[in-house]
C-alpha cells in the first residue's frame, strides 16, 4: 500500500451536524409547534394528544419539540399563554381614554371579547376537563393566565398614575396598583368567563359586554378610591 492510499484510508469523515436552526428560523420554528399543539390539544383533547402527532402537524422533530417544551404540560401551558398574549397585544394602551374610567371601560370591553372567542374559551374547558388527573397542570395555567392579564391592567394604571402625576392631581401607591389590578380582574373577567366555561352562548354574553362593564368599573372605582 504506497503512501496516498493510506492517506485517503485515514481521512477522517465529514459528518454532517443538523445542530439548531439559524436565528431568524427560530421563531417560525415555534410559531407551527404551537399552532399545531393548539390544532391537536383542541381536537383530541389533552390526555389524547400526542407529541408524535404534533411534531407530525407541525413539521418538526420530537428532538425539537422537547428542546422547547421539556413535557405535554409545559407545551400546553405555553399554548394556553400564546393565546392569551395574542389576546392583550395593545399598540397604545394610554391611547384608551381621557379618565381612568374611560381606560377601564375600553380595557374591559376589549379584552372581554377577545377572551370570550370559541378557541379560548375551548382551551379553558380543556384545561378543567383534565383538572382531576393534571391538577398541577390546571393550576399552572389558571395562574399564569391570571398574571398575564394582571400585569397588563397593573401596567394601564400606572400609566394614568404617572399621568396624574403629573397633573398635580392625587394618585395611589405604586405599591397598591398590583392589588388593584387583581380586583379589577376579578370583577370583570371571572364572571363572564365562568358563564362561558358552563355553556351559556357566546353571542350572548358578548351582548352583556357593555353594561356588564360598565356596572363592575363603577363598582371597582368605589373601591380603588380608597387606595387613592
């Protein structure tokens, strides 16, 4: 054997590495594994759901998915709150209103019938039809849902504090908006969406958007007062 053929014997393989995908892809990567696992968790529901049949949907990989997701629950919660976040994009949220009564009412509205659309509200009810075999599970959305919407209504009051602020006018604590914002959340949203969630039509409940906002602003507006 003469010397360039032992060269070409040892010369080491190149080995093709899949690795992640660049950058910009990333974000499109995740975008069709959560459109996917909505699509599935929607049809088959969450114990029949599989991650075969999602990466199958999606186009991706199992290795892919779990990279993200780590289990069926974390991919579920991440839907569950890519959802919800499509649900209270705001381009400018001070632009609701003069006074914070009329912020309050725009927010309230708005946010109600994003929330009371037939996907979201079948992400719910999936979420408490497997409430008594994944506990953990349903209090883990239930949670994050909440702080989600919370942070955004903490952030809408702050923004008409500083405004206030500003105006010489009396404002509350920073300290106390987060728990205002909690109250605000349970006067508007949890009513409706528990009418939703026992099957009352969504046509109709979306007719009681207006005076039912109107009733509990003026309700939580007595009480914020106090913080004021």
């Amino acid at each position: 054997m003469n010397e360039v053929q032992v060269k070409e014997r040892v010369r080491p393989r190149v080995v093709a590495r899949c690795g992640r995908p660049p950058r910009e892809l990333a974000g499109e990567v995740e975008k069709r594994i959560l459109e996917a696992a909505q699509k599935i968790f929607l049809t088959q529901g969450f114990e029949g759901a599989s991650i075969e049949e999602i990466a199958l949907e999606a186009k991706a990989g199992k290795p892919t998915i779990y990279a993200r997701h780590p289990s069926k629950e974390a991919l579920f919660t991440a839907v569950v709150l890519r959802d919800i976040a499509e649900r209270l994009q705001f381009e400018n949220i001070e632009a609701m209103g003069a006074t914070l009564e009329e912020r309050l009412r725009f927010f309230g509205e708005e946010i109600l019938r994003r929330g009371l659309r037939v996907e979201t509200v079948a992400l719910f009810r999936t979420v408490i039809a497997e409430a008594r075999r994944f506990p953990a599970l349903a209090s883990n959305v239930g949670q994050a849902a909440r702080a989600q919407i919370v942070e955004l209504v903490t952030r809408l009051f702050k923004s008409f504090a500083e405004w206030e602020k500003a105006s010489g006018r009396s404002t509350a604590a920073a300290e106390c908006l987060p728990e205002a914002a909690r109250l605000f959340c349970d006067l508007i949203f949890l009513p409706m969406i528990l009418r939703a969630l026992l099957g009352e039509p969504l046509e109709t409940l979306r007719e009681e958007i207006p005076g039912h906002v109107a009733n509990r602003v003026a309700i939580f507006q007595s009480a914020y007062s106090r913080w004021a």
